[in-house]
C-alpha cells in the first residue's frame, strides 16, 4: 500500500469512520476524509474528489480559452463511467495517443494528490493538535506548501542568513579559503551549502527561494533523500526517467528487432509483426496472443508496429521497471534495462539474476556481465552485447541510428563473448564477460549489408524509425546541461 493511501485511511480510523473508496484507471484511492466531511452523500464526496483530483484540467481549459483555440478532447472509461480529458495544453500538438494522454493527466494528478498527503503528514508532525482533514485540490496543496515553507522558514532562518554571507566569501576568496574561515560548518555541508546557492544565485532567485533549494537538504530531511528512499517515489523517478528516454529505447530496439511488414515465423515458430510484436495491444492496454493474436495474412506500417511498440513498452515494460526495480535508474541503466525486458518478456525479466543485481545497486560493466543470463538464446546474447555498450556509456543512442537493422545478428558468439567448448565461460559466480574492448570493429560489423530471410535486405535504423523519433533522438543527443560545479565555476570566473 502506498503512504498516500496509507495516510488518508489513516485520517478515517482517526475519525473510527469506513474509508471512502473510488477506483480509478484500474487503481484503487482513498477519498480524503474533508469530502466526506462536506457532504452526507457518498457519490457527491466522489464527485467533488474527482473534479479536485483533475483540477489541472480546469488550467488546461483556460489556456485553450485565452488564446482562443478550440481544445482537444479524447475520452477515457474506467469501465462504468465515460470521462472527456482536454489534451493538456502543453501536448496539444505532440501526436500522442489516447492512452499517452490519459496516463500523463493521471500522472500530474496522482502526484498532487500524494503530494497533498506527504505535506499533510508532514505538517501534523510538526503541529499534531491543529491539523484538520484537506483535501487534494492544486489550492488545498498550495496552502500546506505555504505552511510547510513557514515552519522550515522559521526553524533555519538563522543557519540560512550564515549562509548567504559564507557564499559571499565563497565567491570572493574560493572556497579553501572559505571553509578554512568557516567553524560552523563541517567542509562537506558548506560545499553543499555553497553549491545549491550559487546555482539559486546564478538563477535569480530570492534569498527565501534559495534556502529551499539548501537548508532544507543541509540541515532537515533532505527531500531529494527522501524522494528516492521512498518506494512510491522510487517509481515515479523512474517513471518519468522511463517517459524522458522512450524514444532512444526505439532507436536501439528498431537496431536489435528490425521491423517486418508482413507476419514471419520466429526462431521458435511464433507469428511475428513489426518491430518483434507476437500480439497486438489496444489503446487501454489489453492484448495477448490470445485476444489479439497475429494472423498470417496481416501487414502493419511503420506507423503502426511504432504505436505497438509504444503500447508494449507502456503497458508490459513500464509498470514492471515501476513495480520491480527498487532503485533509481540512470538514463544508461533504464535504456538498457528496458532493452532488455522488451527481448526477453517482462516476466522473465522480474526472475532475472540481472533485475536482482540492479536491485543491489551493481553497476556499469560489472552489471552488464548479468546481462549474459540468457545465454542460452545467441540472439540475446549478441543483442544484449549493445545493451552492454549503453551500460557502460560506450555508445549512445543516437549512435544506433546509422547502424545496420539486425546488425547485432551479423555478429558471431566468438565476437560478443569470451566462450569455451561452444558454450559461455563462467566464472566460480557463474558469470560470463563481454568483449566490449573491440567496440570499432563491432561497430563496423553491425553496419554490413545484411539480408534477413524473413524481412529480406535489411536498412538503416533511421531509414526505419518515423521521423518525428529520429529528431527527438537527435535533439536529445545535442543538449548539454551543464551541471552545478560547472555553473559555479562560471559565475567565479566571472568575479575575477
């Protein structure tokens, strides 16, 4: 059970009252207590839940007003009731699904509402005798932030004056000389001090907006700490890292997959389409080989197998890298990891030795030999072998795009990993290693000319991925952030 849930059942035992109980998109909420407290009918708490629930809608609609353009509408059904969602404004023109649309409302309203309940937790911790139930409208949450913000104020308003004046000797003198001057700080929390207020300085902001960005990490719970300690937030980070990186997982899966237009049999006699689809998913998440089973006779687009190949990264891959991985993922570890799901099928994935080393925080090359689990499946190997290489930041995504569809197949076992008597040598862990010292001449082999028996000549990645992919890749590839030392050793230069 998530806290959020956890707190507003909370508030009804508080109260010895049954929880007011909705289910929305499949999951279950807990209606807080304030709406119940506002009406005697259950379905009008419901009701009034809800409209605060998606009060970012309300936002939406006033954007669509204000500049006077008509707003898009998709419909959504949680199986009883028919909902009308506007497209948020911000995503009026990215071409995005239905489902993609509904799953980024839910997403900005679900956070809301456990934001509500962590701040709610928060301040009746801090004040137990005057906190009454709230709601989860943007306003109920805006006034907790604002209580919150005044407690922290108050409690560190000393520690954050000291602050503002050792920046000032940071800036001026260096920071040796600032911590050598400095006894009540320890050298390790005014680096950090002094870090998060030169990136507040360089960005503009007030000496109040600047203590929320470093007193509240230096001298309380640091909310960054407790954001990835906390399981539900775990997920969401990664979510949203899963979100920031999903076209890049298409550039290297359209390398590892290729796409067919037509139905083929696969190494194991199963009716493939598209970029590796052995079923069809529809727009709410529902599809197996069963429901939707690929026939002989069916052709599918580029267009289409990317929609597919959206839906199973969406709807098998995500909720099982939300569900199953208990740490935060580097861009690096989620591309891979993801790869490495949608080539062996989420639920082999949720056994794998390489799910559990991920888990035990193992990283970069030493986690990619985990990678060679499978070693049974030479397809997998050879394809995991460029799992490896984004592991260990070797290669990038936008890297895939001029290597050959199918390229990793070109390869022989010999060239991928050390091997001995046809099979591949382990160690006493019963690990295997990839040659990853030979990445030039890997490279040049996945650009040979190939030809697939099932898809015949097989192109370039970018020759077919949709446009649209190929250009966020390339975009993404071209944007460098610069980190926060770097910032400060601007801002320093610019002093001298």
């Amino acid at each position: 059970m998530n806290k959020a849930k956890q707190f507003f059942q909370k508030e009804y035992s508080d109260h010895k009252q049954k929880p007011l109980l909705i289910q929305l998109n499949g999951k279950e909420y807990v209606v807080p207590l304030a709406y119940l407290n506002q009406t005697s009918d259950e379905q009008l708490a419901k009701d009034n839940f809800i409209d605060d629930f998606f009060d970012a809608q309300q936002k939406d609609l006033s954007l669509y007003e204000k500049y006077k353009i008509e707003p898009k509408e998709v419909e959504w059904t949680d199986g009883h009731t028919k909902y009308t969602f506007f497209v948020p404004f911000a995503l009026r023109n990215k071409n995005l699904s239905t489902s993609e649309i509904v799953s980024t409302v839910f997403k900005k309203a679900e956070k809301k509402y456990k934001k509500s309940s962590r701040l709610s937790l928060a301040l009746y911790q801090v004040y137990p005798d005057s906190q009454k139930p709230v709601g989860v409208s943007s306003r109920d949450v805006k006034s907790l932030r604002k209580q919150y913000d005044s407690y922290l104020w108050n409690k560190t308003k000393n520690q954050t004056k000291q602050g503002a004046l050792l920046l000032a000797n940071f800036v001026k003198k260096g920071i040796k000389k600032a911590v050598d001057n400095t006894t009540a700080l320890s050298p390790q929390q005014f680096k950090l001090l002094a870090k998060r207020y030169a990136l507040a300085t360089l960005l503009g902001v007030s000496t109040y907006g600047a203590y929320k960005l470093s007193m509240t990490e230096l001298f309380d719970a640091s909310p960054k700490q407790e954001l990835l300690s906390d399981k539900d937030n775990v997920s969401l980070y990664n979510q949203q890292v899963f979100l920031n990186n999903i076209n890049e997982m298409k550039a290297v899966l359209c390398f590892m997959e290729n796409f067919s237009p037509k139905t083929f049999l696969d190494g194991k006699g199963v009716p493939t389409i598209g970029y590796g689809c052995t079923y069809l998913i529809d727009e709410k998440g529902k599809g197996d080989r069963k429901i939707y089973p690929i026939t002989s006779d069916m052709t599918m687009t580029i267009s289409e197998a990317n929609i597919q190949k959206d839906r199973y990264l969406m709807f098998r891959v995500l909720p099982q890298i939300m569900k199953d991985v208990k740490v935060p993922l580097s861009k690096e570890e989620m591309i891979a990891s993801c790869t490495f799901a949608y080539v062996i099928g989420p639920d082999n994935f949720k056994g794998s030795e390489y799910l559990a080393a991920l888990n035990k925080g193992i990283k970069g090359a030493e986690l990619g030999r985990y990678l060679l689990g499978f070693a049974q499946d030479q397809g997998v190997v050879k394809r995991n072998l460029f799992a490896n290489y984004i592991l260990t930041k070797k290669l990038k995504p936008i890297d895939f795009l001029d290597l050959r569809t199918e390229g990793c197949y070109t390869l022989e076992m010999d060239d991928c990993c050390f091997m001995n008597n046809g099979c591949v040598q382990r160690d006493e862990n019963g690990l295997g290693c990839f040659k990853d010292d030979r990445l030039e001449e890997h490279i040049q082999t996945a650009k040979k000319k190939r030809y697939s028996k099932h898809i015949g000549p097989c192109k370039l990645v970018h020759e077919v991925l949709s446009k649209e992919v190929v250009d966020i890749v390339k975009k993404h590839a071209q944007s460098k952030k610069i980190n926060f030392w770097q910032l400060v050793n601007n801002k320093i230069k610019e002093t001298r």
